[in-house]
C-alpha cells in the first residue's frame, strides 16, 4: 500500500487542496501466485491513518509498506475493522537512505550499507519467480545470516555516530523499522520491498501537471476508478484504451451485472 498527492479544487476558496489517492496493490507472480496483478486507488480528503483503516476493513495479514507513520495505527490491538496486521517493510527505502548521505558526504559507512544491501537483493534477483516455499528456504539459508550481520553492523554505527547527523538519522530511521525489514524472511509470499505498488502510482505522480485537478471530492473518486482501470490493464499487459472502449461499449449494449468479472483488465480478450 502507498499514498500520492491528488490535487483537488477547493470551491469558494479560488485554489486546489491536496487530496490523495490510496493504492492497494496485488503482485503476486515474483512468487508465482496464480492471481493476476492490480491495484485499486481510493481517494480521500487528506494523509491520516484513518483513511487506510478504512480502506483496509476486513483485511487481516501482512502488508507491504513505506515507514509512513500513518500506517501505524493498523498495527494496534485497537485497530478498527480487524485484527492487527503484520508489516513488511521496504529495504527499498532504507537504501534510499543511505544512498541520500552517499551521494552528497561520500560516506563510507554510507557505502558499507549500500554493499550490503545489493547482496540481499542479488539473492532475490536469483529466486524470482521461484515458489514460496524455494523462496523462503532459499532466504532462511542464505539471507537470514547476511540480515544478522547488517543487523550487527547497524547497531555498532548507530553506537560510534551522533543520532543527530544526517547519517545518524538515516540509521535509526532504518532501526526503528528493522522488526518489519524482516519480514520476507518468514514468508516466501512477501517481497524483500514495495517497489510494485511503486510502480503503480508513479504514473500518477508523472500526469499530475496534464490532469491539473480534480474539479471536487467526487472528482477525485472518479480519478481514482479510472487510474484503478488503467493501471491494472497496463499490469496485465492491456492496451487501456482498447479495454476501456470495449468494456464501456459492452456496458451500453446491456451486459449482464451477474458477469462483471468477464470485464475485469485480466479477462479482457481483444477483437482480431
């Protein structure tokens, strides 16, 4: 799950509030899964927690995350809506940490972690694709030990360099996330980062100058369905217009409600 900005205008005040478009992602083929791949954007009003609390009623399990603060709240015994969740969290943005302190001090600690890190993520360049359980097995033997060093490693720094300095805050920001940073190692179904969901909302961020804004709040729900319809069709290899205009003609030709799932991106079959 991940968040960006989605600029709404504010009636009555002549400018545009940021609203914000929630992406719930599914990814399963780095293991192997048989559900095909999408994302669902929801737009709220605004960043709080509350909103991904809602959005995520129901669900009980693991969720891939950024270190938001937000989402802290899906964590608690006193979670709305379910149980508390499991967090995975993402060794894509602890690297993007150090890589900020190495590419303007040229730290060497910097570059200590980022050599370590690669070596997680060579192991899992290996093993995609592979099923959960190669995954995990492959992980336990071969990650797991590397994980125990970098580990070792992040605490005698964070003992030798002021928490105060840039590096220092990138380290503890890394520490303050390390239970969540090891996650994937328990479950060869989750991924050693967010980068799918990532991807997805990229797009988003990329045409926010084309789209401008949305006109009101029911115009970002609006964005946010059809940016769920067009980034599930790309993910699925869908040409999104061909779909769109396909799906939207089968709806005024009177396709059956009962046989929404013939519609959805995945099952979606281009006329020769």
């Amino acid at each position: 799950m991940d968040e960006t900005t989605a600029p709404v205008l504010d009636p009555g005040r002549g400018r545009t509030k940021t609203g914000y478009l929630w992406a719930l992602a599914r990814d399963d083929r780095g293991w192997g899964g048989d559900d095909p791949p999408g994302v669902v954007f929801t737009y709220a009003p605004g960043r709080a927690g509350q909103n991904a609390e809602q959005i995520l009623q129901g669900f009980d399990g693991t969720l891939q995350l950024d270190g938001y603060a937000g989402y802290n709240r899906l964590t608690r015994p006193s979670r709305k809506g379910g149980a508390p969740i499991s967090v995975a969290y993402c060794w894509a943005h602890a690297r993007r940490k150090l890589k900020e302190v190495f590419d303007r001090d040229g730290s060497e600690i910097a570059a200590e972690g980022l050599r370590r890190i690669a070596e997680f993520y060579r192991i899992e360049s290996e093993i995609r694709g592979m099923g959960p359980g190669q995954r995990l097995s492959a992980r336990q033997t071969r990650t797991a030990p590397l994980i125990a060093e970098f580990g070792e490693w992040l605490q005698n720094q964070r003992r030798r360099i002021s928490s105060k300095s840039r590096l220092g805050e990138k380290l503890t920001y890394i520490h303050r996330q390390w239970s969540g940073l090891q996650t994937f190692l328990h479950d060869g179904r989750v991924e050693i980062d967010s980068n799918a969901v990532e991807n997805l909302i990229r797009p988003i961020a990329l045409t926010r100058k084309n789209a401008l804004f949305a006109g009101h709040d029911e115009g970002g729900h609006a964005w946010g369905r059809i940016a769920s319809l067009i980034a599930t069709a790309k993910v699925n290899d869908v040409e999104p217009f061909a779909y769109l205009k396909a799906t939207l003609e089968a709806i005024a030709s009177g396709h059956p409600a009962n046989r929404i799932d013939d519609l959805l991106p995945w099952n979606f079959q281009p006329s020769s």
